[in-house]
C-alpha cells in the first residue's frame, strides 16, 4: 500500500517539476507548483498511514494545505498585477528580477 | 642619569670595585655626548635658517654665485671635474656662523679635556688589567643573548678617544677658517659633530654590535660629508659609491658578529676574550670569523679589492678628507683587528690573508699615487697605502706596531691634508679675485708656493719627512717598526709555520716585508713629487693670480703648526730599542700592553728576537731606500722645467695607466656595475618587478575577480525559468550526493 502511494506521489512531483520547468504560462506554472505541494501532501497521508497511530502526518497536511490557499491568493494577485502591468503571463518575456 | 648602572659589569669580573671607580673615568660617558650635543644644536641652526630669508643652505648661493663657473667645469677634464667646484664661495656668510663658529669646536675641546682628564686618571692608577667599563641600560635582550649599551674604557679604546678627540678639535679648528663662507656652514659643523660622536661610540663601545652602531654611523657621516656640495652631480655619486662599496664590507663584519654569537654565545669583547681562551689554534670557525672580520675592515679602511671609493671621497671639503678619511674613520678597520687581536692571533691563515692584503694595497695605491696631478688625489692614495702599512703590522702580529702607525699616520696625514687645504684655500682666493676657472687642485697650476705661504711650506715638509720615513721624524718609528717585526716574524712565529696556498707563511711575511720597501721607497719619490709640484720651482698660476696668493689664517694654520710638533715628535711615544738614546723605551708598548700584549705573545711564541746588528741594518734599508726615492724624485723631476696643466704633454705608456689607475674603476663598472644594473634594469625591474609582481600578481588577481564575476553575472539573467531549472539541477546534485555517499 505504501510502496504504492509513494510511487504515485513521486509521479505527481515529477509532473510538478516538469511543469514548472518547461511551461511558459505563469498561471499553469503556478498550478504544477500546487500539484507538488499535494504530492508532498499524500506522501504525508501515506506514511502517517502505514505508521499508524500518530496525528503528526494528518496535521501536516492541514498545515500545509492552510499554506497552499494563502499562497494561491498571494501568487494568483502578483499574477494579476504582473498581467496589467505587462499584459502577458508568459514568464520569458518578464525578466524583471535581474538586479 | 647615565653612571647609575656602572658598577655591576666592572665588579663582575673583578673582585672588588675597579681601581677607575669614582675616578675621572666616571665621565666616560660625556665624550661622545658633548659632539652629540654640538650636532643638536648645529643641525637646530641649519635647520632654523630655512625658515628665515637669507642665503639657502643647498648650495644655492655656490650656484648663484658661480652659475658660470659650473657649466666651465664639464669642459674640464674628467678627473678633476668632481674636485673643481671644491671650494665654498657664498658672497654671505650663513647667518647662524657666528654661534656655529664657536660650538662647533668648542664641544670637541671640552671633549679632549675630559679625555684628556680621564688619560690622567688612568695612568695615575698605574697598571690596569681590567676594562673599565659602564654599563647603561640593557639593549638588546633575547633569551640567551644579553647585549647591553655600555662603554669600555681601556687602553687602547682610550688611545683612539684621545686621538679621535684631539686630531678631531684640531680639524674643527681649521674648518671654522676653511668653511665659514659656505651656505651649508651650520650643516657641515652637525655632520662633522655627529661623525665624532659616532666615532667615539666606535672606539668606546664594549661589545661588537655596538662598534658596529658607530661604524655605520661613521659610514653615514661620512655620507653625507662626501656629497656635502651634493648639487654637483659627481660629488653626489661619490657619496653614493662611497656608501655601497662600504655596505659590501659590513655585510662581512654582521657575519662575523653572528657568527661569533653562534660559535661563542657572546658578542662582548670580555666574554669573546673569555671564549677564546679555549679554542684551538688554527680551528675553521675563528679563522673564519677573523676573515669575515676583516672583509668589513677591507671595505672601511678603503684595501684591495674595495679601496676605490676612498679616491673618489676626495669630492668632500678638504677638512673632511684629513679627519674621515685620513685619520680616524679609515682606520677603524685596524682599530678592530687590534680590537680582536685574541681571535686573530689564534688564525694564522686569516693573519698571512691580512698581512698580504695589507701589504699588495700598499704598493698598489703607492704605485698610483705616483702619477696624479690632484693634489688631494696624491694624498688619497697615499692614505690607501699607509693604511695598508697599518693591516701588515697588526695582521702579522705586531698589534702596537700597526696601532703607533695609525697614530702617527694621524698626526701626520692629516697635516698633509690639512696643507693641502690651506694650499686649495689660497689657490682658490687667487682664482676667485681674477675670475679664472683653472683647477685650483691640479699641481700642475701650482709651483713655487712657497714664498708666498712659508708656515705652510714648512709644515708641510715635516710631514712629507714624516710619511717618508726619515730619522727622527714620527712616521720613522712606526714604519720601522712595522717593517721590523714582520721580518722578525718570518723568522719565527705562529705565522711562520703556518700555510696558505701550500706556500709557508714565512714565505709570504719575507715577500710583504719586500713589497713594503717597495711601498715606502715609492711613498718617498710620490711625497718629494708632490711638495716639489707644488711648493718649488717657478710659479704656474699666472701673473694675474700671483698677487693674489697668500697664506691661509691663523686659525687654519694654528692647528697645523700643533700638528706639525706631533709629526715631529710622535715617535717618541714608541721609541725602539735600538734609539734608546732618544729617551724611555717603547711607551706605547707599555701601554698597550693589557689589551694586545697576550695576543701578540701567542704570535711570537718560539721566535727569537731580532739581533741589534740585524735591526740597524733593517733601518738602514729602509731609511736609504726612502732618501733615494726622494733624491731620486728631485734628480728626475727638475723643477725649474715644470710647465703648467694646459702646457703639460699627454701622458703615454704606463705613465697613463697610473693616471688612469690601472683602469680598476672602469673594469669594475663593467664586470660588476653594468652586469648589476642591466640585471636590475632587465630582470629585476622590467621582468620580476613589472612583469611579475605588478602583473601577474597585484593586476593579474584583479583580472581574476574581475573575470570570475563576469562568469558569476551572467547566470543573473532574470529568467524565472532558469531559476527554476538551476534550483532543480542543484536539489538533484545534493540528492544524489548524499544518496552517494
């Protein structure tokens, strides 16, 4: 069971990964980065699962998807500002962070 | 302040308290403290005046004045170039000369008289065995090694001091007359004050690092006075020359000082002396210490290979050539054989090198001094020589010899140097009063000086009888006594049996005994030349000029007349015994006797004393040979042909060579100067200097950074994606570490 839900949160973490990696589209950008926070997420769920007994991985997962709503407010109003600002989402076209 | 540590170094070896205690001797320490204070307030006066208008010290005057005469000069031959501009000729005198005028000697009589005290103090002790000596304060402490600033009083530091002080007020005296007109009066007195300061620490320190002090000191002074008229390029260069051929010798005395520190634990004269008691005779290491010795002593006492500068030294005012570099500071390499006398009798290699130096540079200079026309250059050679007299005696051995020579050399050359200025001095009055720019120092100009200045004349000529060695003048004594103890010592002494170059050392004292005949015979035809170029014969200088000549001032020529009484009768200090007639035997020997006495016995030890016949017969040698020399010299020269510098024929043949002086300047300049320099140019400066350190390391660490940054930059791009990628690729790189390990 836990070799299972392992290999298939490490698959959604690659996916996560890639998508960050090779996609232009802030806004999808951001999504794959939330598909890597809810992979971590049933990593947590498993093993608290298999090492059964403790709150500690359920807990985990509520602090942590507490967290990922705050950031998708905060990331989806800097994703706005930046698309009235420069009128598109397309991340190789903003390189404003260099110094 | 000072007297308060004395007691201790004294009483340490002696028991009870030394006989000198609460004697004169406690002011030992005011001798080199009152030219100390001359110097304070000499150089407070030269320095002051540059903040008050008047006539500026560098020379500015002697340019000014004479902005002509400069540009003449390098029309004039080479040789005489640097000594052209000799004289000082500032229309004003400087505004401090009054003061000046009287501290300037005044500190160096109150320095004789106390010495002078001191001297009555000592021989009313009677027989001294001990040094007297007063310690300061602690100097150098480092672990083991306890070096302290103290003096030592004995007799023959007390010879020196009294040498050193009384020449030197002499000097002073003759300086207020030779100098008073200069700009740089103030600054010349400061020099010539802290030069007998540094002297007398010299003669009077107790240990070798604190010689050393005053033999550096003495090298600056001297310095400074060579270049005193520095705004003639040649004077400066003189100095400089001066200064690096010396550093040459005191890189061998510094080894000398380690060396004895590493082999003896000590580097005071009482505890060297204690540790030599005990080393064998002839080992490696005090041979070796006695020749790194006297590599320091063969650069400041101007001897083959480094006698070149002393020639050159003639550039200073004319003073300074008669107490620097005649009397007292070129003799400070014999006053530390002497000063070592225990190691070097225990090294009778070191002693044959010594003696064979000393005796080569003898005849070598005398040689030059033969065929120069600079009156001053004549006397320089002639210094070369006489101090190459000094090292046969106390290099065989016959440590009192060598030191008479020394004191009578003093006496006598400085004299001569003395005369000479004052000759300089009026030559250079009259060409002043007709505006002639002809070379006030070439003898050529000269001639038939006497009726014009008959105390100089005269003076001049008890030196010349003096330096040649005719009875019973002072040098006399001290040359024959020289010559007779190396002859006694090729017959029988430590020296003689030892070896060098698988040649026996008594071999090598006969072939110095020779070169020394050789040596005054030619010092007799160079002097008799000399006086009759310049004394005799019809008058060179011009119909114009000879009004205008005239002797020098009293205070220059007093001083001269004192010293023409101690050429005269010098001898007597040391009389030998085969002229016991004149008087009490061998003062001197007496005298020094505490200090050199042990070292000189070891020399001699086996040989038997030369008989009265043989001695009568060794005088008779050397006192014929230096009548025909001068007799000789009359016979060739004839004075009445004599014509003037710009009449003379050139010269040809070896003639030339010794005016050249054997080309050793130029031979030196091109096998050691020029290699030195293109090396430096090249390699040193061009290569390491420029290429290496300025390029490769200072610049070439800036390129990097600069080069790592640009590298470092570019990954700043901006791009989120990058970013992103180079996160991932560093998260997977220490993944993949730790899982790897």
């Amino acid at each position: 069971m836990l070799a299972e839900a392992l290999f298939f949160s490490a698959v959604l973490f690659v996916i996560g990964v890639v998508g960050v990696l090779i996609r232009r589209n802030a806004i999808i950008v951001f999504m794959c980065v939330e598909l890597m926070l809810n992979a971590v997420n049933l990593t947590f769920i498993a093993f608290a699962q298999r090492y059964g007994g403790r709150m500690t991985g359920q807990v985990f997962v509520f602090f942590v998807m507490t967290v990922a709503a705050a950031e998708a407010a905060v990331g989806l109003a800097i994703i706005i500002a930046l698309f009235r600002h420069r009128h598109t989402v397309n991340l190789q076209n903003i390189n404003v962070l260099k110094g | 302040m000072l007297p308060l540590l004395q007691e201790a170094a004294a009483a340490a070896h002696a028991a009870g308290p030394h006989p000198l205690a609460g004697s004169a001797a406690e002011l030992l320490w005011l001798v080199p403290l009152l030219p100390l204070l001359g110097f304070v307030i000499n150089g407070l006066l030269s320095v002051a005046a540059a903040f008050h208008r008047g006539p500026r010290d560098p020379s500015a005057a002697h340019v000014n004045g004479h902005g002509d005469k400069a540009a003449v000069a390098h029309a004039h031959d080479a040789d005489h170039e640097a000594g052209h501009d000799e004289e000082p000729h500032a229309v004003h005198p400087h505004r401090f000369a009054g003061i000046t005028s009287f501290v300037g000697p005044a500190v160096l009589i109150a320095a004789f008289i106390v010495s002078a005290t001191i001297f009555i103090a000592m021989l009313g002790v009677g027989e001294m065995h001990q040094p007297f000596i007063q310690r300061y304060f602690s100097w150098i402490p480092v672990g083991d090694l306890q070096i302290d600033a103290a003096f030592q009083l004995d007799q023959l530091s007390m010879m020196m001091t009294l040498v050193v002080t009384g020449v030197g007020a002499l000097i002073h005296l003759f300086s207020v007359g030779y100098m008073r007109k200069d700009p740089g009066y103030p600054r010349y007195f400061a020099y010539l004050n802290l030069f007998v300061f540094f002297m007398l620490l010299l003669v009077l320190g107790a240990n070798y690092p604190l010689l050393f002090v005053g033999w550096e000191g003495v090298g600056l002074c001297s310095y400074l006075l060579i270049g005193f008229w520095f705004s003639d390029k040649a004077n400066a260069d003189a100095g400089k020359k001066a200064f690096i051929v010396n550093r040459i010798g005191d890189f061998g005395f510094l080894i000398a000082i380690f060396m004895m520190f590493a082999n003896f634990g000590a580097v005071d004269f009482a505890g060297v002396r204690e540790a030599a008691a005990s080393i064998p005779m002839g080992g490696v290491v005090v041979t070796g210490i006695c020749l790194f010795l006297f590599l320091g002593c063969v650069g400041k006492s101007a001897q083959i290979p480094l006698y070149v500068w002393l020639p050159d030294a003639m550039a200073g005012p004319t003073p300074v050539s008669a107490l620097i570099h005649a009397a007292t500071m070129v003799t400070a390499g014999v006053y530390l054989v002497a000063r070592s006398s225990m190691l070097f009798s225990l090294a009778p290699v070191a002693q044959i090198v010594v003696v064979m130096i000393g005796a080569v540079t003898a005849v070598f200079a005398a040689t030059i001094g033969l065929k120069q026309w600079d009156i001053k250059k004549v006397l320089a050679y002639s210094t070369v020589s006489q101090l190459g007299y000094m090292f046969i005696g106390v290099g065989s051995g016959a440590y009192v010899a060598g030191l008479f020579h020394l004191v009578t050399h003093a006496f006598f050359k400085a004299l001569l140097f003395l005369g000479s200025g004052s000759v300089i001095y009026a030559m250079h009055e009259a060409y002043h009063h007709t505006h002639s720019h002809d070379d006030a120092q070439d003898m050529r100009n000269m001639g038939g000086l006497r009726p014009y200045m008959r105390r100089t004349f005269w003076l001049m000529w008890i030196a010349t009888l003096a330096i040649a060695g005719i009875p019973f003048f002072s040098g006399f004594f001290s040359k024959d006594e020289i010559l007779g103890a190396v002859y006694e010592r090729a017959q029988g002494s430590t020296i003689a049996h030892a070896s060098l170059f698988g040649i026996s050392g008594a071999s090598w004292l006969y072939v110095a005994w020779l070169l020394g005949l050789a040596a005054a015979f030619m010092t007799a035809i160079y002097m008799t030349r000399m006086m009759i170029y310049t004394f005799h014969g019809p008058n060179r200088t011009g119909e114009k000029e000879r009004q205008h000549l005239r002797e020098a001032p009293w205070i220059m020529t007093g001083p001269l007349v004192v010293l023409g009484v101690l050429s005269a009768f010098g001898g007597w200090l040391n009389i030998p015994e085969f002229a016991e007639f004149l008087g009490p035997v061998g003062n001197l020997d007496h005298w020094l006797e505490p200090v050199v006495g042990q070292a000189t016995a070891m020399v001699t030890a086996g040989g038997a004393h030369l008989a009265p016949t043989i001695e009568y017969e060794l005088v008779g040698v050397a006192v014929g040979l230096a009548l025909v020399g001068m007799v000789l010299a009359w016979a060739v020269l004839k004075p009445k042909a004599l014509v003037p510098k710009r009449e003379a024929p050139q010269e040809e043949g070896i003639q030339r060579v010794l005016l050249d002086k054997y080309y050793v300047d130029e031979i030196y300049d091109q096998t050691i100067v020029q290699p030195v320099v293109s090396v430096s140019r090249g390699l040193l400066w061009r290569g390491i200097d420029v290429g290496l350190i300025d390029g490769l390391g200072v610049n070439g660490s800036a390129y990097l950074a600069k080069f790592v940054g640009f590298i470092g930059s570019q990954v700043q791009s901006g791009k989120l994606g990058t970013y992103a990628w180079i996160l991932t690729i560093g998260v997977l790189a220490v993944l993949s570490a730790f899982s790897l390990r």
